[in-house]
C-alpha cells in the first residue's frame, strides 16, 4: 500500500492534469504572507515565521515543507518588503524556492487622532503587493517506485531545472476586526520539461486562486476574542479546497482553535506566546474518512516573532500573530 500510494503522487506530479500544486498549510493566518505579497509590512514591524509542515506520517518518504520568511514597514513611505525561502519535498520531486515581495498600502480612511498616514492608524487599509520568485525544481528518479520494474524510468539519477515565478496580490483591512486577502500565485504559467529515455515529460504550472477571510470579536474589554476564519482555494482543472475554522485568545498571549477543511480534513490547533517577543503554534490535521486512516496525520509547527524599533532600541512588540 505504502508503495502504491507514493507511486499514485508521483504520477500526480508527473503527468500533465491540473491540480493544486502550491503549498498549503494548516496555519492559515501565521502563513498568509507566503500566498499573497500584498501583506508584507501591513502590520507596522518586522515579522518573522519559520514553519515545518509534515504531511501523512504513516508513508515512507512522505511530503514536508520548510519555510522561513520574514517582512516589515519602510516607515512613513507605505512600503513593506520581505521575502521567503521555501523548500518543500514530496517523496521523488521537490523544489527549493527564494522570494522577494513588495507592497504598497493605501490608507482609504484617516484616524483622525493619528499626526500621520500609518498601517496601523488608517480605519481602513488597502495593499496591493507583487512578489518574484526563483524556483529550483528537482525530480530524484532513483527514488521512483516502480510497479514493473522493466518499465522505462525517466531519469536515472537527479534532474534539476530552474525556473522564474510571479505572485499578485490585494488585501483589505478594517481595523482590526475584518481582513479579506486574494491573490494569484505561480502567474507565469511555465512549463517544466524533464526528458528521458522514453521521451519528455511535462509539469504545467499554472495560475491558482486563493482567497483568505477573518477577523476579531473581542470580548471582556479585549481581554478575551473570537477569532473566525475561511479560506478558498481553486486552479482549473483541480477540486476546489476550503477551509472554515474559529480561534478562541486569551489575554493574547495563549489559545486554542479548530477548522473544518474540505475533503473531510479536521484541523485543530493551539499556541502560547513567550515572553512578549516568541509566538509557538502548532496544529495537527487528520482525515476522518475511513479509506484515508492508513496515510496517517499531518503535524504542523511555527514560530513567529516581531519587533518594533522604540527610539534606538529594537524589541518585542507583543504577541508575535499577524492578524
């Protein structure tokens, strides 16, 4: 089964039929800035996320993702820039990606009380952001699982290719109780040609939609908020993904949360803040869908932090959560 079930995603990377092909992540909110440019800066300090993502835990060689990025505010020029590197395997194929994201932010509507245009001032705040990417795809024929091993392999031993990539971005906030991002990763659309023995084999890389909503409710004098959350992700040709969740926070510095993720996908999560500076969250992910039990769970781990610049000194500003 174990070898069935690889070989089922390797055909599914290989082949030419269109499917999601950017990576996901159970941590909708501590990961945002990955899928849209647009929210670099829009929090007023520098942010930083390193995340490690490791899908179906009871097959051999399963995916897992790698990411570190980090983003911040030019003051008082309404930029934000950051950039990420991302390495992300699944079983034989895999890439290794860097990226460099700017955005603009447009304040829609003045505090009044604020002495100057600021993210973290403006009642409500518009960013459209764009992002450029190179990505190193790699695909370890050695690795590939055969179930005739006469057939023909692609390779025989490790092909790289090398490729530019584009992401566009818009996103909208209302204070802090209410944000939508869309954006469209992989905008470029390139083709990946692998050539071998008998013949070329093609990876389409093509647009993808994602669509993010949330917002906060707080409770008891901000001590305490409701945190709901949804998401949306489509490509042509491939199923349509969700996800619809609520975060429980207390005293912004601990909570706990769950999501329902289409395809039958239970998602719950928790977090604690450290010292005002850290933020640890980690989510755990399993299929209910009896067919699916022998692929096991999905695990999920991300440290956050941000600072803000106080006169000379840099330090913590508060807990390390984007939104």
């Amino acid at each position: 089964m174990k070898r069935l079930l690889l070989l089922l995603s390797v055909v599914c990377c290989l082949s030419s039929i269109n499917a999601q092909q950017v990576e996901e992540f159970s941590l909708l909110r501590e990961n945002a800035f990955v899928l849209n440019p647009a929210l670099a800066g829009t929090q007023g300090w520098i942010h930083g996320t390193a995340t490690f993502r490791k899908q179906f835990t009871k097959i051999e060689q399963s995916p897992y993702t790698a990411l570190l990025a980090m983003d911040g505010e030019i003051k008082d020029k309404r930029l934000g820039i950051g950039g990420y590197v991302i390495h992300d395997v699944t079983g034989p194929t895999g890439k290794t990606s860097g990226t460099v994201s700017i955005a603009y932010s447009i304040p829609l509507y003045k505090n009044k009380y604020s002495t100057r245009f600021s993210n973290g001032k403006a009642n409500h705040t518009l960013s459209i952001g764009a992002s450029i990417s190179v990505v190193q795809y790699r695909l370890e024929a050695n690795k590939l699982l055969l179930d005739n091993p006469g057939d023909p392999r692609l390779y025989t031993s490790t092909g790289y290719k090398i490729y530019p990539d584009a992401s566009f971005g818009i996103y909208y906030r209302y204070k802090n109780n209410f944000y939508a991002s869309v954006s469209v990763p992989q905008l470029m659309g390139l083709n990946i040609n692998y050539r071998g023995d008998d013949g070329t084999a093609m990876i389409k890389k093509v647009q993808h939609l994602n669509i993010l909503l949330g917002g906060k409710i707080e409770l008891a004098r901000g001590n305490f908020s409701i945190d709901p959350v949804a998401s949306f992700r489509w490509t042509k040709g491939g199923p349509p993904q969700g996800d619809i969740g609520v975060r429980f926070m207390m005293y912004k510095i601990f909570y706990v949360g769950a999501n329902y993720r289409s395809l039958n996908y239970g998602v719950f999560e928790g977090g604690f803040s450290v010292k005002d500076l850290f933020f640890v969250s980690y989510a755990y992910s399993q299929n209910f869908s009896t067919y699916r039990n022998d692929i096991g769970s999905t695990h999920e781990l991300s440290l956050s932090f941000k600072l803000e610049k106080k006169g000379k000194v840099w330090r913590g500003a508060g807990p390390a959560l984007r939104f």
